[in-house]
C-alpha cells in the first residue's frame, strides 16, 4: 500500500510540473494573441482615423462645391431669357483647321455683334466628314472650334468665358454622302450667339 503511494504521489509530482510546462506555454500563447489582437486594433484604429480625416476633406469639398454651384446657379439667372441673335458658318478643307479669308470675314460679324452686345455668348461647334476614325474627327472638329475662338480672341479680344466649344465630329452631318459636295458641307464650325434683345 506504502509502495501504491508513493507510485501515486510520483505521478501526481509528474502530473503536475507537467501542467506547469503547458501553463507557462498556454500564458505565453496568449501573451502573444493579445500582443497580435492589440497591433490589429492599434491598426484598425489608426485607418479609422485617416477615414475621418478623408469624410472630413470631402464634406468640406462638397460644401465649397455647394456655394461654387449656388453661385454659379445665382450668375446665370437672367440667361433663362437669351436667344440666338446671329449665327453664322464657316467652313475647313480637308483635315484642316486653318482660318481663311472667307472664314475671317464671317468670324469678323460674330465679333462684332459680341461687341455690340457684351452681355452676349458664343457657342462654337466644329463638324468634319466622315474620312478617318471617329476620335480624329472629335479632335479635329474641336481643333476647328478653337480656331475660330482663338481668331476672335486674339482680333477682338473677346474673353475665353464668354465663348464655349464642342466637337460633333462626324457624328451631325448637313450633308449625306449621296449629296453633291457632302464632305465639304460637313467640314464646318457652326457659331451662334446668344444674346437678349
């Protein structure tokens, strides 16, 4: 019996310095979750954070974006009244953007109706033919739009503000292919001037 206790009292001093090896092992492990779960926090925290700081940088974008478009909105009242008061059309020879005699005299009426009325604004649309891509044409319609706004600019010096450009391309011909002289037709910039009377 004397021989059973002190086989049992062995395996329970074995057992039990046995547990403290797993104890010192377990504290150890969760040491280290904890070290690894306070990083991720730290981590979680510190996006967070910047996330504010990037609602914050927004919603005060949107707020100066707010008073730009009320502004905007407040300066364009009484333009609701506006009409065309003179077109006019030029046109380009193939792949060209170039302004010639003929062009510079109907620029030359634009420029002077927008003298006669400083209130007034220019829409200048550049058109081509269908020859080349589509994405050419957009650029060279647009090319052919911003020579006559420069031409008016630089002989008149009417402000950039007051004339607006857009390229059509090849997309709103004048002409059909089937059309006598089509392609030169369609290679045009188309001016109107808006104004009250």
């Amino acid at each position: 019996m004397k021989k059973l206790l002190i086989t049992g009292c062995l395996a329970l001093l074995v057992m039990l310095s046995g547990c403290g090896v797993n104890k010192d092992y377990v504290s150890e492990q969760i040491s280290a979750s904890e070290a690894r779960t306070g990083a991720q926090l730290a981590n979680v925290k510190s996006q967070a954070d910047a996330n504010a700081t990037e609602v914050a940088k927004l919603q005060a974008l949107s707020k100066q974006l707010g008073e730009k478009a009320d502004l905007a909105i407040n300066k364009a009242k009484g333009f609701e009244n506006y009409q065309v008061i003179w077109s006019g059309e030029i046109n380009f020879g193939y792949d060209a953007a170039s302004i010639d005699d003929v062009a510079a005299s109907i620029l030359n009426e634009a420029g002077e109706k927008l003298e006669q009325h400083p209130g007034a604004l220019l829409e200048v649309v550049g058109h081509t033919d269908a020859s080349g891509t589509a994405k050419y044409n957009l650029l060279l319609g647009e090319k052919r739009a911003n020579a006559a706004k420069r031409y008016l600019a630089d002989r008149f010096g009417i402000s950039l503000y007051r004339m607006f450009t857009l390229s059509y391309g090849e997309e709103k011909p004048v002409s059909l292919p089937d059309e006598r002289q089509a392609a030169s037709k369609n290679r045009r910039v188309v001016l109107n001037v808006w104004g009250s009377l």
